[in-house]
C-alpha cells in the first residue's frame, strides 16, 4: 500500500529554498519516492493556512518513506531546508 510524505511549506529565504528543493530529488529515487504534485495556495473556502506550499510524495511503504528521510542523503540537506523555510512534514496512509 502506497504512503504520502505531504509537506506544508512557508518559504522564507526564495534562495535556500531553491538550492535545497533542486537537491531533494536525487535523495528520493534510492527509495523509490516520486513527487506527486507541488502547488501554492491560491485561495480559501474555509478557514486560514499559514503554509501556503504544498507537496505530495508516494512511497511504496512506510518503511522507505522512513528510510528516506533518516538517509545520510537527506538529512544532509536538512540545515539548507532550516534556512529556506518553515515546514510540517507527515507521513500519510
């Protein structure tokens, strides 16, 4: 059964955010992780959001969602996301 890595986004330095996002996607491929979909809020129906990015990522499992994120990869981008932005990150069923 398929999981989703969906992250809320509020970037705050444009540039750190580009040098962490253009990096993002060779630390998922190892763990078979493939970007759904990355927007920006447009608009509301009902109430406020304070992320206004967006983006979804299938994994095959739990597992190589976890994989992913605790990777020496990905964690080594860590402190360039810290920089470019305010994030929730959770792991969706």
């Amino acid at each position: 059964m398929s999981v989703y890595v969906v992250g809320q986004i509020k970037i705050t330095d444009y540039e750190k955010w580009i040098e962490y996002k253009d990096q993002v996607q060779a630390t998922l491929e190892p763990y078979g992780g493939k970007v759904l979909f990355r927007g920006s809020h447009i608009d509301a129906f009902v109430g406020e959001i304070q992320y206004p990015e967006i983006v979804a990522i299938e994994f095959k499992s739990d597992k190589m969602a976890k994989a992913w994120h605790n990777s020496k990869s990905y964690q080594s981008l860590v402190s360039i996301r810290e920089k470019g932005a305010e994030i929730i990150l959770h792991l969706y069923k």
